[in-house]
C-alpha cells in the first residue's frame, strides 16, 4: 500500500509517500519564510502559500521518487487541529484527487502524526510509551498504548512551550521562528545568576503553564541594557527554565506510569539542549529515549504519510462529509 501524505496544519507545506512494507518513500518540505516579517504566523499568508507550493512540491516528490499518480492506494492529509484555512487547502486537494483517482482519502490528527514521528526511524520505540509532545500549539504528556489509544496524563493551561520560546524571542529582538533563534543565542550566554520560574513544578501533577515565562523574562530584560550580551543570557537563563520543568514533569510522569521508554516529538524537541538534558536523565533512570530527527520534530509531511499508511491499511477512510477540524482534541482519537 502506498500513501500520499499531505501537511498544511500552519505555515509548513511537506508531503512525503510512505509505502506499508518499504516504509518511506521520500519527502519534502517548503517552509514559508514571508512570516518572519510579522512575528508570526499570518493565517492568510500561510493558505495563499500552500495553493502555490502544494501541487509543484507532489509532482516533485513523486517525479524523485519515481512514482506515478495511478500508484498510490490512498491519500493521507492533515485534518486538524490547525489553521482553518490552511487546513482546508491539503483537505481540498487531497479530497478532489482521491476523488479523481477512485482511491481513499483519509484526514489524519496532526499531533498523531507527531507522536508517530519517531516510529519512522531505525530502531524506533514499540508501543506502549510516553510522549512528550513539545510544539508551537501545544505541550502535553501522552500514554501512547497504540495507535490510536492516547491518554493525556497532563498539558499546559496557557502558552505552548514552542509559543514560550516564539513570543520571548520577540520580546528579545531575535526573530521568528523562537526556538531556534533562543537556542542559537543561548550558545552565547552563560548562567549569571537569573533564575526564571519553573511553572507548577512545585506542587504536585502533570500540568504546564507557560505563559507567566514570557512577563518574567520582560520583567529581567527591563533591569539592564539589552545588549547582545544581555540578549545571550537572558535566552539562556529562559531555555534552561522550559527544559528545567519539561525534564522535570517527564521525570515525574515516568514514575507515575512505569514507562520504560520516553518519546520526545514536535518542534520543540528538535532542542539540543532539551535532548541533552533527556539523554542523561534517561540514563540516570535506566529507561531508553527515543526522538525523530530534527526535521521529523518541527511539521512536516512524513509523520501524516506514516500514519495515513496505517490507519488506512486498517481499512479506515474518510466519510462523505467534507470538512476540518481546527480544534480537535487527541483524546477523542480511537484506534482503527
Ligand atoms: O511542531 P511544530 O513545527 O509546529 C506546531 O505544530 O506547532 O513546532 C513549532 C515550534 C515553534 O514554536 C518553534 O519555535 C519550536 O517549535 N522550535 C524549537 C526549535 N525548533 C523549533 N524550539 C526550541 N528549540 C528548537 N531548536
Ligand atoms: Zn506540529
């Protein structure tokens, strides 16, 4: 069975083939850069870009990977959740080609796609782990038993750790997207004594809350000149604090579970700092750590190619109604 995937949930266009036996096929991925401008990513922009680059980006993947349109079996696209727009221009296109080429369409949970994420490399995890899922939109801690069969054991009340990152790389002048350019900076920096808070990490439970990060940090870069020095400090003394209470919550929900394997997925997980911080405490606890590659954490179409293949060699398909689901919570997932 082979699978088309498409992702266009924010401001990423990827699409890759994933093949049930041979596993993947290739893929690709256009990051739209016009957003940088505004700090963020601007809805209308982020669809305008994918009616343009999603039809050039398939017929380029499947030239590469030596594919014809009449040898895919189904297609997989990101349904939600997600920006509505853009949401609906890979739910249209897939739809209509499905349609066209008499095979199923299948709109897959963007966050199943990065939970799976890290099952597409060499030696990945079995089932069942725990997820921390560390995005733009969401932080949360996951009991994966399969797929499909997610229970979330904690998530954050406020601001996404990724949005954390994103917003106080604007305080501190260092561009969009946040988390690497607060990573880039942080190399610089060394700890001189600031000590930003760790949210909820001093009463019991699995919950995050990121948003009183972002006023602290406002709040220290207001004490001294914002020079690049300063800069450097102030992203060190913030990743150290976000990846202080994620390794702590995981620590806890590890002892909470019994789970012997971690899995870190989304865009936040591509820090090296955070994957550090993990491999030693994973170490420390005697439990294996898995993580996707760098381009498998942040958005891309891979992860929906792999969980379309699944789901849909299950059998499952898309019903007649047409339509996308911005919000969409994980829990109410089931397995095929
Ligand atoms: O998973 P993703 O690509 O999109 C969502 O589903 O949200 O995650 C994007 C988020 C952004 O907030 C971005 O700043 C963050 O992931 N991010 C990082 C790094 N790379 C991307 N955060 C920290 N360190 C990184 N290296
Ligand atoms: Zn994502």
């Amino acid at each position: 069975m082979l699978v088309l995937g498409i992702e266009t949930s924010c401001d990423d266009t990827g699409v890759a083939l994933c093949d049930r036996d041979r596993g993947l096929r290739g893929h690709a991925l256009f990051s739209q850069l016009g957003h940088a401008a505004f700090g963020g990513v601007v809805p209308e922009l982020a669809s305008r870009d994918h009616i343009q680059k999603l039809l050039p980006l398939i017929d380029s993947l499947l030239h590469e990977c030596g594919v014809d349109l009449s040898h895919l079996d189904g297609i997989a696209y990101t349904a939600g959740p997600g920006l509505a727009g853009a949401l609906l221009v890979g739910a249209a296109l897939a739809r209509s080609l499905a349609f066209a080429l008499d095979i199923p369409a299948l709109g897959i949970h963007h966050l199943e796609g990065h939970l799976l994420a890290p099952r597409l490399e060499a030696d990945p995890p079995d089932f069942p782990f725990l997820a921390l899922l560390v995005s733009g939109g969401h932080t949360l801690l996951a009991d994966v038993q399969g797929l499909g069969a997610y229970t979330i054991l904690g998530e954050s009340r406020d601001d996404a750790a990724g949005e954390a990152f994103d917003k106080s790389a604007q305080v501190l002048g260092l561009g969009y997207p946040g988390g690497p350019a607060i990573s880039a900076a942080a190399r610089h920096g060394s700890d001189t004594g600031l000590r930003l808070p760790r949210p909820l990490t001093d009463r019991p439970g699995l919950e995050f809350s990121f948003s009183g990060l972002k006023t602290a940090l406002v709040l220290a870069a207001r004490e001294h000149p914002l020079d690049e020095q300063r800069r450097a400090d102030l992203a060190f003394a913030l990743q150290d604090a976000i990846v202080d209470t994620l390794a702590l919550k995981c620590r806890r929900a590890l002892a909470a579970t019994g789970h012997q394997r971690l899995v870190i997925a989304g865009g936040v997980g591509a820090n090296q700092h955070l994957r550090e911080r993990l491999t030693a405490d994973a170490r420390e606890l005697g439990i294996r750590l898995y993580y996707p590659r760098p381009a498998f954490c942040t958005d891309n179409g891979a992860m929906i190619a792999y969980a379309g293949c699944l789901r849909l060699a299950a059998g499952q398909k898309d019903t007649g109604t047409f339509g996308v689901r911005p919000r969409w919570p994980l829990n109410e997932l089931s397995p095929p």
